[in-house]
C-alpha cells in the first residue's frame, strides 16, 4: 500500500487462520483483497496454488507475511519486465536487525547475493528466485509451474522449473526486500533443515538439470563442496589439532574481510561483528547439511510439514 507505484491489485491469502489475523484484514477491506483457504493447508505451497486462481494481471509478485517490501519494489519490477524476454525476476532480501543470529543471516545475505547470485545471474543460472521476493508473468507461470507439492521449498522448486524451459531470469539487486528472521537458535535450526532438506529434495527431483555444463559447476559446488567442507570441519580437529587452529585463524580472517565489505554495503557497523557467532553458526549450518543430506539422500525420508519459526514484534 505504500509502493511508489500502486500495484493494481493486492490478494492476501489467508490460510484459515484461527488467531486476530482475519479482523485485522478486514480493516483493510477497501485497499486488498483477502481469501480465505476452506481449511488450514498447512503449507505454503498449497496456499500459493489456491491464491494463484484469484490473480487477474499479467505480472505478479509474491512475498511472504514475515516481509516488507521496499517502497520502490513494483515500480523496480515494473521496469524489469519491460523486456519481453524476462519471464520471472529474482530480488534482493535483507535481514532485519535484532540481534546476533539475524546480524549472522543478514551477513550470509550479503555475501550470497552480492558474490554467488551475481556470479549465477551472468552465468545465466539463477539457483533460486526467493519466496519473499519473486515475481512472475502469469501466464508462464500457470503454463510451466505446477504444484507439485512434494518438496518443502517451493520457490526452488519454481526456479529448477523455469530453468528446465530455459526461460529468462533476472536477477535485480534494486528490487529489495527486508525480512524477518529467526531470532532464536531453535528457530534457525529448523529453517536450515526446511532450506537445505528442500535444497536435497530439488536436487534429487530434478537431477537431470546437472547434466548441463553450467548447471553441474554450480551445483558441484554448492553440493559437492559443500559436503566435503562439512566434513572437513568436524574431522580435521582429530586428525591435527594444530591445523585446525591454523584453518579457523585463516577462515576468520576471510570472515572479517568479508564481514567488512558487508558492513560497507549494507551501512550496518554492526556486521563488522559477526565473526566470531560465525564460526559457531558454520558448524551448526554443517552439521544440518549433513544431516539432511542422510535424511533426504540415504533415507529418502522426505520432510514436507511446513514448521512456522515464532516471530519477534
């Protein structure tokens, strides 16, 4: 409602909540245009598909209820889709600031969008348009998407879609997105076990799609070297204590440069902050891939219950 330029419609779908989210809403009657699912889905894939039948435009947005959308983003993806070419846009997410699990979030972030997805997008292998900040043409969508419902990321799944029908992505860093993040530890663990579990699930669903030359150098490296990194990180201490003090100084290091870089770009001194809580969050992030990785890959027992993080006001 506060966009530069006024989207021409605004559908919140409402997955039959059963707190003081419909009364809220309704006061907002006169500017969106709520539906209600018949009962609770459960997952956010399965409320996307019922709130897809309510679009009328030919280009739409999607973001989540824990997201702010920055106050020029429709006008940015307006403009985005100017060319004809395009048919889906990947934005920029930033973290909000609370404390330092979100500063750790908000860091990765940074350094994911403005290294890795940059070097993707002219690579012209978008890994993933996310959630919180995608937008579609319509008709695309409808004729090469279908919900499947069978991973727990959805918008990976979208993307290993469009990629599959060599469709354009665009990757705009201008279209920004603030959201909110787990704030607890309990919280961002089971994020990380929906976003990599779902990362496996993808992989294994559309494995085919590394068979093509660009797409198996991204993904061996963010699958292959990713396990072997994991590993590493847990078996190198036993193996030579000395080494792995020597590799932690180095890789923190690497860490505040970075973390530099970040605090630059983002204008958050606080990022400046981040390395230490870093390390520690490296081995949790290890140790989920790999167990999503036994969980998904070995067991083959898929997750697909959506777990809602709690929220800080």
């Amino acid at each position: 409602m506060n966009q530069s330029r006024k989207p021409d419609e605004i559908v919140v779908v409402d997955d039959s909540s059963t707190d003081s989210t419909p009364a809220i809403l309704q006061e907002y009657a006169d500017h969106i245009r709520v539906v209600r699912t018949p009962k609770n889905l459960g997952n956010k894939s399965h409320a996307q598909e019922y709130g897809l039948s309510f679009i009328t435009g030919d280009v739409f947005i999607s973001t989540d209820a824990d997201t702010l959308l920055h106050p020029d983003f429709v006008r940015r993806i307006e403009e985005d889709f100017a060319d004809p070419q395009v048919q889906a846009v990947a934005g920029y997410v930033r973290s909000l600031q609370y404390n330092w699990i979100t500063r750790h979030r908000a860091f990765e972030y940074t350094v994911f969008q403005n290294f890795h997805k940059l070097a993707q997008s002219q690579l012209r292998f978008m890994y993933v348009i996310p959630g919180a900040a995608g937008a579609f043409r319509t008709e695309t969508f409808r004729r090469i998407i279908s919900f499947d419902h069978d991973t727990i990321t959805e918008d990976l799944d979208f993307t290993y879609k469009l990629h599959k029908s060599d469709s354009t992505i665009l990757y705009d860093l201008a279209a920004i997105v603030y959201t909110q993040d787990p704030s607890n530890l309990h919280c961002y663990v089971n994020q990380l076990r929906r976003w990599l579990g779902g990362g496996w699930q993808n992989l294994r669903k559309h494995r085919n799609i590394a068979l093509r030359p660009v797409q198996a150098l991204e993904l061996s490296l963010m699958y292959i070297e990713g396990m072997v990194f994991s590993a590493l990180l847990f078996l190198v201490p036993f193996l030579n204590v000395r080494m792995a003090l020597q590799l932690g100084l180095v890789y923190l290091l690497i860490i505040f440069f970075l973390s530099t870089y970040a605090a630059v770009k983002e204008r958050r001194p606080d990022l400046l902050l981040v390395s230490i809580p870093y390390l520690f969050l490296t081995y949790v992030n290890a140790y989920v891939f790999m167990e999503q990785f036994f969980r998904e890959i070995i067991l083959k027992r898929s997750r697909l219950v959506w777990i809602s993080p709690k929220r800080t006001a």
